[in-house]
C-alpha cells in the first residue's frame, strides 16, 4: 500500500484481469454506520471516466444478467488497494468496471449464491463426468483376464513332453547332484512367475557324440498390468539383432492363445537346423514362452529337425500344456513324455 508523497512505482502495477482493468480504490475505506461490501460487488466506477479507461461506460462491457440487482446507493467500496472481489482482483464476466454489480442481499431477503459461480461448476462438473465416463474412472482399474489359469510352483507337472518324444528326444535321467526337469516359481500380487528348465537328450546318439540340446519354459500371470500392448514388440525386436554368422526371422503362429510369434535363428550362409526357436503366447493376461535349443555334430546319425518341425512340435506341447495348466489337470510322468 502506498503512503502520501510516495512516487507510483512502474513495476508495481496490479495482475492482469481478463475481464477489465480494475479501476483505483477511492480512499477512505469502509464508513462507520454503512453496511459491509458485498463479497462479489464491484466498486463503481469514478466520475468523469473517458471512454476506454478504467470507469467507462457500462456500454462498453457486457452487462449483468436480467433480474440481477444493482449495487444500492450508499455502499462503499472496501479498504484502499484491496479489491472488492474475493477473488484476488479477477471479476467474472459482466462485472467489469461501469457495469451493474450485485446488491448486498437485505436481511428479509433470500440469500443466493451468484448465477456464474453455479454455472461454472455445473459445467466443470460436466466435464469431469464426461471424462470419468470415457476413461472408465468409474471402474477402478481393469480386472486381469487370466480365465482359470492359476499359479502353479511346478509347471514341469503341466508340460505335454509327447510331441518332443515324437519328434526323437527325451528327457535325461536325474541324478543325485541334478534334478531333471527343474521347477521354480515366485507368486506376487503383481506378476506370478513360473520355470521349467530340461535337459533333453536325442534319441540314437552315442556317448562320443558331442550333442546338447535343452527346454526351457516360462510362464508369467500379469495381475495389474495388460501385457496385450507391448507382446507383439517384444519378439519383434529381434528382428534388428544381428551376429557374426546369423540372423533372426520373427513370424505369427495362427490359431494358438489369442496371439502367438516365434523367432528362428538363420545362419547368413542360409542353413537352418533349428538350433534355436523361441515360442511366444499369450493368451488373455498370461504369457508363456518355450525357448529350444539344440546342437548336434555331424558325425552323428541323427539328423536334427529344423525350424519349421521345430515350431510345429513347441506349438503342439504348448497348447496341451496350456490345456491341461486352465484344467489344474498335472500330467503324470507315463504320459508327459
């Protein structure tokens, strides 16, 4: 506030207000005897305004609604610098300086709020439903689709191994020191996770053939998070890794979960001997992954499959497995393999 005497300072100029400037407060503040300001009234406008400035006529500026009351004669506006809006200096639309403001509501009237402030929050109001509604904030977060799949600390129990037996391979014997197959799992409220790792042997190979090949199997039940959005890219990116000697092809796999890729490892020279394949499914919130692995030497009899038959048989395993995991249905040992 400034005193008497004091120069105007040319940086202390009020905020601006999209609805008009706010014209200078008369001194001498609130008189004794006189009823309080209004909280929404505006002060008038001095007189002897020119057009354009601050006090001009009301014909310049929008005007109040009908039916609104003028401010009464007598009313004086509040203490020096201070505006009378509560709202520190801005005033809504229709009150700008030479229009008409609300009166003081006398003691036997009935007391309304302003019509712009209910209007607004009507349409505020609106508008937060209307976005709620279209964002499914009503809803909470989306339930996880898992059908009936449910975790499982041993998910070697629901791996279909005949189309690997088929396919001439077989599962190592477990010793003392190594268990065969090998199951782990973690259960979380977020993301269950489950393994099956398994040495698999080819059928027909002697022990001075140098020959490993191996099975490992994930699964993964998403409980907050779709994982539909990001599933395809996953796999896809594969297709930008390159080695020394080899490539890799990412193709869709047809009527297996509600999508499914696999990934073929192609040597630069063309040769494809299945050497690596990694299937990838998902169905619904649940995603499941077959990773194959295999090298044979030459020198040895059997001929290893390639990508394709390697395809077809971790496709068939996996939607047995899938089949038997949705009907808590564990495979026995006779007829895993």
């Amino acid at each position: 506030m400034s005193t008497p005497g004091d120069q105007p300072n040319p940086y202390a100029q009020p905020p601006s207000n999209p609805y008009g400037n706010v014209p200078a407060q008369q001194p001498g503040g609130q008189q004794p005897g006189q009823p309080a300001p209004h909280p929404y009234a505006y002060p008038p406008a001095p007189a002897g305004s020119q057009p354009g400035q601050p006090g001009q006529s009301a014909a310049a500026h929008p005007t109040m609604p009908g039916g609104v009351p003028t401010q009464p004669p007598g009313q004086t506006p509040g203490p020096l610098g201070q505006p009378a809006s509560p709202y520190s200096g801005q005033v809504a639309a229709g009150y700008g300086p030479g229009a008409p403001a609300p009166a003081a509501p006398s003691s036997g009237a009935k007391k309304r709020g302003p019509l712009w402030a209910l209007g607004g929050a009507v349409v505020a109001s609106a508008v937060w439903a209307g976005v709620t509604f279209a964002t499914g904030g009503f809803e909470g977060d989306p339930e996880p689709e898992l059908g009936s799949y449910a975790y499982t600390g041993n998910l070697c129990g629901y791996t279909d191994y005949a189309p690997i037996k088929k396919a001439g391979f077989s599962k190592e014997e477990s010793t003392g020191e190594k268990k065969n197959p090998l199951a782990s799992g973690t259960e979380h409220e977020a993301l269950d996770t489950m393994q099956c790792n398994t040495d698999l042997e080819a059928e027909n190979t002697s022990s001075s053939d140098y020959a490993s090949t191996w099975l490992s199997t994930s699964a993964l039940l998403h409980r907050e998070t779709d994982p539909e959005p990001e599933f395809e890219a996953q796999y896809r990116a594969y297709e930008n890794q390159r080695g020394t000697t080899y490539t890799y092809k990412v193709a869709p796999v047809p009527n297996l979960g509600d999508e499914a890729y696999v990934v073929t490892q192609v040597e630069k020279d063309g040769e494809d001997d299945g050497s690596y394949v990694i299937l990838g499914v998902r169905d619904g919130w649940m995603t499941y992954q077959l990773s194959w692995s295999n090298y044979i030497s030459s020198s040895s009899s059997v001929t290893p499959p390639d990508s394709k038959k390697v395809t077809e048989m971790l496709s068939e395993s996996a939607k047995s497995t899938m089949e038997h995991w949705q009907k808590q249905e564990p495979l026995p040992q006779d007829e895993s393999e």
